[in-house]
C-alpha cells in the first residue's frame, strides 16, 4: 500500500476564492452535487461526486447544492445537505457531521436541504439578485436531464425574472491549471496504475481473455488505495484494437495477437489514463514492431514539442506529420489525407478530476497543466491496434513524463515479458 495523500488546509476554500474573484457583483452561483444512480431497481451503481462540486467543497456529499454569491462587495457561502432521518441512518450509514463538513469544506454556513426554498426568496426577492451562473453539461444527447438541469428548470419557472448563464468559461479556465496537490493525487493514480500494469504484462499469454486483463487491473487498483478505475477499463485484442472505445472485453487473445490497454485508476477523484499495447506471446511479430515503432516514436516528437505557448491542435499537426512519414516509407500512404484510414483521433486532452477534462484545444498550454500524449494507428486489414498514452505535466520551458516509468520500449517490453519465461 502507498501512503495516503491528504488535501492541505484550505484548498477548497482556496479554489472557491479563485471563483468568486471572479464573480460579478449581484450574481449568484449554484453547484451541485452527484445523485445515486440507478443500476436496476433498487440497487445503485457506485457513487462518483461531481467534479466541480467535489473541487469547491472536497465533500463526497449526495444531493447537496453549494451556493455563493456577492452582494455589496462580500461573498456569502452556503452548504445544503440532506439530512437523514435516525432510522435511515441504520440502512444508508451516519450523517456526515456539521463539524467535518466545515473542516473539509472551510464552509461555516451549513443548512438543510429543505431550507433551499427559503433561501432561494430571500436571494432573488429579498436582495433582488437577477443573475445565476451554473454549470452546463457538455453532452448534447442526455436522455435524463441532470440534476443540475431540473434545478435550473424550476428557477425558471419559479422566477421569471432571472438570467441563467454557463460558469464554465470561469471554473474551466481555474481547473486547468493544476496545484501542487492536485498534480500529487495524479501522480499517486498513476502510480497505482503502474503496479496493475507491471501485474498485467508479467500475466499475458496466448488465451488469456480480455475480461481477465481487466480484472487483474482492477484488483490491483483496489489493492493500492483506488476507490475504482477512472473509467471503463478498454482490453483490446487483435482487430478489437483498432475499435477506439472498444469496451466489450469478452474476447480470448490469440496466441500472435497484440492487447491494446488503455486504463487508468482514479485517487480521491483524480485520475489517471494510461495506454500500453503488448504482445500476448511475449514477442512482436515483424509487421507489429514496425508499427509500435512509428507509434512510439510520434509520442516522443509530441513530448520534445508541448510546452507553454503550444496548443493541443498543434501536437497533434506534429503527430500526423510523423504517422504519416512512418507509413509513407512503409508505402502504405501517398497523400496526408490517406492517414485518416489509419489514425483517427487527437493526440491529447486534458487529465484532472475528470479523465477528458476541462480545457479547449485551442487554448495554448500553460504551465501546470496535464495533458495526455497518445499516438496511435489502427490497420485493420492487419487486425493490428496499437496506442500509447501517456500523462504528461506542462512545466515552465516544457513538460515532465509522468508516466515514464511504465515501460514503454518494444524491446524492454519483449524482455520484461519473457523473462518471467526463463
């Protein structure tokens, strides 16, 4: 086990005092948190906080809304929570107490949730506040509203009066930007996934099932102090591998295949995400090592490249460039615009509290920030797959390999593997 990590004193009120500088005056915000989701009937899956409530507050609370806002110059905090009645109690578990809420959360002002009414008259009719800001939800094709979207909905009806806008130019541009702690608890998330890759690649043979690769993932991130991975683990034999969000995993590996991993756990909300592709008999065939080889290499260009100034759409223009070449020499493309048959997505995005976080491709890097590197080519008339990804951290003149220690070289791959062989 790795020694646990804590938050230091502050941070949270830290991060919402980064917020409210930026807040207008008369405006308020809403946060809230992740609900229990259904699974089937009467059982759940397991509970996952919502980022940016859980970046406001560090509270692992349900149902609960954070509300703050400014009038005549000063900011106003307040917790809502739901408070359980004694005999849930004995079912669900014990009420978070006010003291750790205000200890965690640096929030003094703490109520329950069935105030929020009350609260809501006082700051629209009372203090005559128009604007809100909440935050938007990114996918389009939500079949279920949010609970963010209900809440917004019922202001509506309720208040007529008021503008709802996004708050997520402000907190996206504040989340970007990673603080010493916050790049810690990646840092452990990619340490814990480390030892389940290292448990993984010694496990590999001919027959080994997707499924399984997974497990031995998962039980490693357990293992080492992940609550659960940072997303579906994809386990990606053969022509799977060339599926980019493959996520079925029920296949058993064939004895010349590659497994293409792209895994990551997640440590107190932070995650990790983390590709490797290897060769279930312990050796790559000619064709495969060629392939790794033209992967491998993008990677590294991508890394000699992103630095402070240099957006996520220009490492990938540097990716394409050295994809291309490596296929052109291997007379398998003729024009740039063949490549999209064999690599078709970026090269990086944001890594935080959520694994595609928060940050535009556009926006140039600044210091601080986590961004994946992750090359791939997929040639499916070879059944061949291969990606690697790694986490990488933005420094001042360029950036650092979080990830460095996970072998990555084919050879150190064929060497690691076979000799648990010999």
């Amino acid at each position: 086990m790795f020694k646990e990590i804590h938050f230091p004193e502050g941070f949270f009120s830290n991060n919402r005092k980064k917020l409210t500088e930026k807040l207008e005056e008369k405006t308020v915000i809403f946060i809230l948190s992740s609900l229990d989701m259904i699974k089937n009937r009467d059982t759940h899956y397991r509970f996952r906080q919502d980022s940016n409530y859980f970046y406001l507050t560090g509270l692992e609370l349900k149902r609960s809304v954070l509300a703050v806002y400014k009038y005549n110059g000063k900011v106003y905090e307040t917790l809502f929570r739901k408070v359980l009645d004694p005999t849930l109690e004995k079912w669900v578990g014990r009420n978070v107490s006010v003291e750790d809420i205000k200890r965690t959360s640096g929030i003094s002002d703490i109520r329950d949730i069935n105030d929020l009414d009350d609260y809501l008259s006082n700051v629209f009719s009372g203090i005559g506040i128009e604007k809100v800001l909440m935050y938007n939800e990114t996918s389009t094709d939500l079949l279920v509203p949010t609970y963010t979207q209900v809440f917004a909905s019922k202001l509506r009806m309720r208040f007529a009066f008021i503008t709802i806008k996004a708050v997520n130019p402000i907190l996206d541009e504040i989340r970007k930007i990673k603080s010493e702690c916050e790049i810690a608890m990646i840092k452990r998330a990619i340490e814990i996934t480390t030892k389940g890759l290292e448990d993984l690649i010694h496990s590999l043979y001919p027959g080994i099932s997707e499924n399984e690769c997974e497990g031995i993932l998962i039980k490693n991130y357990i293992k080492y102090g992940s609550v659960q991975p940072a997303f579906q683990t994809i386990a990606a034999s053969g022509a799977n591998a060339t599926v980019l969000h493959y996520e079925d995993n029920d296949q058993v590996t064939g004895k010349n295949d590659l497994i293409l991993i792209d895994t990551g756990s997640e440590y107190k909300n932070y995650a990790s995400d983390i590709t490797r592709t290897y060769p279930v008999s312990g050796k790559f065939t000619s064709d495969q090592k060629k392939f790794y080889n033209i992967v491998l290499k993008a990677s590294k260009e991508v890394m000699k490249k992103a630095k402070p100034g240099v957006t996520l759409a220009q490492l990938q223009d540097v990716t394409k460039e050295v994809l291309f070449k490596g296929l052109f020499d291997m007379k398998m493309v003729k024009e740039k615009s063949d490549l999209t048959k064999y690599y078709y997505h970026g090269v990086s995005h944001f890594l935080g509290l959520d694994t595609h976080d928060v940050g535009s491709y556009q926006t140039p890097l600044e210091k601080n920030c986590v961004i994946t590197v992750e090359p791939g080519l997929y040639i499916a008339e070879k059944k061949i797959g291969i990606r690697l990804e790694n986490d990488v951290l933005i420094t001042d003149k360029g950036c650092r390999n979080l990830s460095e220690s996970i072998p990555i070289e084919a050879d150190e791959i064929e060497d690691i593997m076979n000799r648990k062989k010999r």
